[in-house]
C-alpha cells in the first residue's frame, strides 16, 4: 500500500521550501467513498438512473449539481431547480444515515498533527458542502487547517483549477510551496491546473485512473515520508 509510484510529470519543486499541505476530504482523510455511491444510487434510483460506483467515484470532488444534472440527463431528465433541491436533500438524508459508522483513514488524524506541529499550513479542498464537513469532521481536527475550501464556496469545482487557486490565495502561498495530497482524477486535474505538485493515494480507484498526478502512494500514511525526503532534499 506504501509503495510509491512516480509518474512523468512536472517536477517536485525541490529547491523551494515546502511551506503547506493541502489535502481533499473524501478518499484522503476519511473512508467516505462507499457511502457516497451508496447516497447517489439511492437518491437516483427512482428517477430510472442507475449510478456505478466507478460512476461516483471518478466523479468525486465535483460539484453536486453537476454530478446531479449529468446522472439525470442519462435518463433524459433535465432537473429544475426544485428538482435539483430535492435530490440534495435526499442525498444527504441518505448520506447521513448510512455513514454513521464511517472511518478515517489510519494515520490520518497523526499525520496532520504532525505536520502542524512542524510548522505547515494544512488546507482542506473538497467539493462535499461545507454543512457535511462539519458534520463528519471533529471539531480537534477541523481546527488543525488554516483554510477550508469546499464546494459550495467557489463557482467553479473540480476538474477547474478555482478550489485550488482559492486555497493558494487564502494561504498567501505559491503554487511551488505547497503540496495536494487528492484520491481522484477530477481532483488531479485541479490542482495540476494550479499549478500545484500532486500526490493520488490510491484508496478509492486504482492507480491506472490516477495517472496524471505527480506521484501515487497508497495512503495518506505514505505523505510525510515524501515531505521529508523532499525536506533533506534542500538541506
């Protein structure tokens, strides 16, 4: 699960210091991915759309009414607005229900501790609605990230680079001080469209769909290893 697999693109920015880790939500720090798919073919069942988890899962870190008109259209639906909000509050009726004994990823609370005490910025980009964030995610934690981005606080989600570039901005950060730790290819995009080095763990999807990061690993436990290789690498 460890094993790192480096891929052909933009280089780590070795001789800038790293200054911050930005980390996506779903897929990353918590086992969320199931309950997700679980929520959208539920919520799209009755509506004659029969969402496969590869459906959702390469999906995941768009914005949910995106995800929600372009399942709909599969069965030629074309949702107005109070459709569209029927269909997120089922969703998140559903998800609500069914991740309740959700589970963060091993690793994942001591990892981001570690990192703040040494010094880093830790951003969170998710394209999950804010209200959902907070729900699933301990107050202890929420307060280790100096900025949070979610979906519903830009116009355009991922694969568009703005989740990212809000992040760079609310950090007072360069695209080369920073590192994204993302689970999947919507998300890659985003970042390597900011400009930003991007490690994929592959939790959710295998690493042939992730293929456009800079690095894959197999799980968050395997980031603070990169971070202090890229670390000695400036000594």
């Amino acid at each position: 699960m460890g094993k790192k697999i480096v891929s052909k693109n933009k280089p780590c920015s070795a001789g800038t210091p790293l200054k911050a880790v930005i980390f996506d939500f779903d897929g990353v720090i918590v086992d969320s991915m199931p309950y997700h798919f679980i929520a959208w073919f539920e919520t799209l069942r009755p509506y004659g759309v029969r969402a496969g988890c590869l459906d959702v899962y390469c999906r995941e870190g768009e914005r949910w009414e995106k995800s929600a008109c372009d399942f709909l259209a599969q069965n030629n639906i074309k949702p107005s607005r109070q459709l569209l909000e029927r269909v997120f509050r089922r969703r998140r009726r559903i998800f609500g229900r069914y991740s309740r004994g959700m589970r963060f990823f091993p690793g994942a609370f001591r990892i981001l501790r570690e990192l703040k005490m040494r010094g880093y910025k830790l951003a969170l980009v998710s394209g999950t609605p804010g209200i959902e964030i907070k729900r699933m995610l301990p107050a202890g934690i929420g307060r280790l990230f100096d900025v949070m981005v979610t979906g519903d606080k830009v116009r355009r989600g991922k694969p568009h680079p703005e989740p990212y570039k809000t992040a760079l901005r609310l950090l007072g950060l360069k695209a080369a001080e920073c590192l994204v730790v993302e689970n999947a290819p919507l998300g890659i995009a985003s970042a390597s469209g900011a400009g930003i080095f991007c490690v994929a763990v592959s939790t959710s999807l295998p690493a042939e769909y992730l293929n456009k990061a800079d690095m894959i690993v197999g799980g968050i436990s395997a980031v603070l290893p990169i971070i202090e290789n890229r670390s000695r690498r400036r000594k």
